[in-house]
C-alpha cells in the first residue's frame, strides 16, 4: 500500500512558526518530542507527535553568537 504524502501549506508552516512549533502541525497536540539536531546542507531534525504518530523535518538557521565561558554556568 503506497502512503498519501500531505502537503503542508504556508499558513500552516507559518502558524507553526509564529506559536513557536510546540504543537503538532498535524492535530495540534502538544505531545510532541524531536530526535538529535542532525546537520549535512541544513541543520534539521525530525519531530515526532504521540497522538497522530507523524512525522516532521523542522529546519534551523543560525540566529547569532555569543561568547561562552565554562566558569558561568549555573
């Protein structure tokens, strides 16, 4: 049986976005969790939801940079 691939539209990938991805984009469920950031052209990982076991590719940019000093932990 080949599985139908659905397509997610931009207000649903920018609704996505704007609330910060907590939610499934499929159900809207917050039983959501992400693997490892993986990198190879992007980096991205694959997020998972719970309730309608589906999965998602979130993408990262880099946002900035700050020094880190080891002694500054909490």
């Amino acid at each position: 049986m080949r599985r139908m691939i659905e397509m997610l539209s931009t207000d649903v990938k920018a609704n996505y976005l704007k609330n910060g991805g907590n939610r499934c984009i499929y159900c809207d469920s917050e039983e959501i969790w992400s693997e490892h950031i993986r990198h190879d052209d992007e980096l991205w990982t694959l997020t998972h939801c719970e309730r309608c076991e589906k999965l998602w590719k979130d993408l990262y940019k880099l946002s900035g940079v700050e020094e880190y000093h080891a002694d500054e932990e909490e």
